[in-house]
C-alpha cells in the first residue's frame, strides 16, 4: 500500500509541472496549453468599416443598449443574433457606422471579460503550482520516514499520509476545474466571432 502510494506521489507533482510548462503563451503564469491571446483586436474577427473611425459606441444609446443586452457571457448565441438581426432592421441611415460600434462594443465588452477569466485562469494555476509544490514536500517526509515494523502506522506517519491523500485529492480537483477553464476564452472568442459575422452580413 505504502509503495503504490509513494508511486502516486512522485507522478502526481511530474503531472503537474508538465501541465504548467506545456503553456506556450509566453507568460509563466500562464497554466494552459491554449496559447494565451491577452487582448482580442478588430482585425482578427472584423472585415467591416474602421472600428476607430466609427466613434463611441458608449456615445449611441440604442447600441449601447443592444451590446449590454448580448454581450453577457450567459446569453444564448442564437439569441444575440437574433438581436443584432433585429437591430439591423430598424437603421435605414447610418447603417455601417452603428453596426460598427455594436461590434467596436462587443469587442470592448469581450475583452473585458476575457481579461478577467484570465486572471482567474492565472489564480488558479497557481492555486495548482503551490498544491503541487506541497504535493512533492510531502513525498519527500514520506519517503523520508523512518521504517515501521509491518502492520504498525505511527500518529505521525498516518497524519502525513492522510496529508498528501487530501492535498492529492484536492490537486486533482484544480485539475479537473482547469481543463474547462482554459476552454472558455476560446467559447467567447468563437462567441464574438459569430456576432462579427452577423453584422457583417447586415451590412449589406
């Protein structure tokens, strides 16, 4: 029991370097092997009119009403689209230019987001560099434990392995959790791209 534990021990900590140094981003923190994208910019979703030329979106009350509306993380894609869609109905003059700050405010409101979801990103691989650095310090005071004679445990000996079952337990858990985490700045990023394309085709 005791050896297929000090087996797990010493894989659980390889697992977790090799999670953090498969992130190609170029930020250390960064925990996920997508590369990390900071900031979205215009160019990389849009194909319409200048986004800086079209003024402020904040300045437009209707647009500003339609990006608070869809831009929430929780709004149903389809439902945004839906919006825009409607939107665009009612602009028989200055089409381009309102059209260009629903996405100018899209994009504002999608890196708002994603800024903070990378941070809570970054929070959590840390959370999971300290679990694993515990994890191995914790090995190491197994494997370094005196030995017992078979079938007798020390208090000492029990509570350390029951330290490492729960910090294992719990690294496992972070890992689990991280694995849908990096996935979601990518789900908006597609989000906004299919926004971008809706009212690409509304200019028209």
């Amino acid at each position: 029991m005791r050896r297929a534990l000090l087996l797990a021990a010493a894989l659980l900590p390889l697992s977790a370097a090799a999670a953090g140094a498969a992130a190609p981003g170029g930020d250390p923190d960064w925990p996920c092997e997508q590369v990390l994208v900071p900031t979205l910019s215009a160019g990389m979703l849009w194909s319409g009119p200048a986004v800086d030329q079209a003024g402020d979106w904040h300045a437009d009350p209707e647009v500003t009403a339609l990006v608070q509306r869809i831009a929430p993380s929780d709004v149903p894609v389809d439902q945004g689209k839906n919006a825009i869609e409607a939107f665009a109905k009612t602009l028989p003059a200055d089409r381009a230019r309102r059209l260009t700050l629903v996405f100018a405010g899209l994009l504002d409101e999608t890196n708002r987001q994603r800024s903070e979801m990378i941070e809570r990103i970054k929070d959590l691989g840390q959370r999971q560099r300290n679990l694993a650095r515990l994890i191995d310090r914790l090995t190491a005071e197994i494997n370094g434990a005196p030995p017992e004679a078979p079938g007798e445990t020390s208090a000492a000996q029990a509570d350390l392995q029951q330290r490492w079952t729960f910090t294992s337990r719990t690294y496992a858990e972070v890992q689990h959790t991280m694995r849908y985490a990096c996935d979601a700045p990518r789900a908006l990023d597609t989000r906004l791209g299919v926004y971008a394309r809706t009212l690409e085709a509304a200019l028209h």
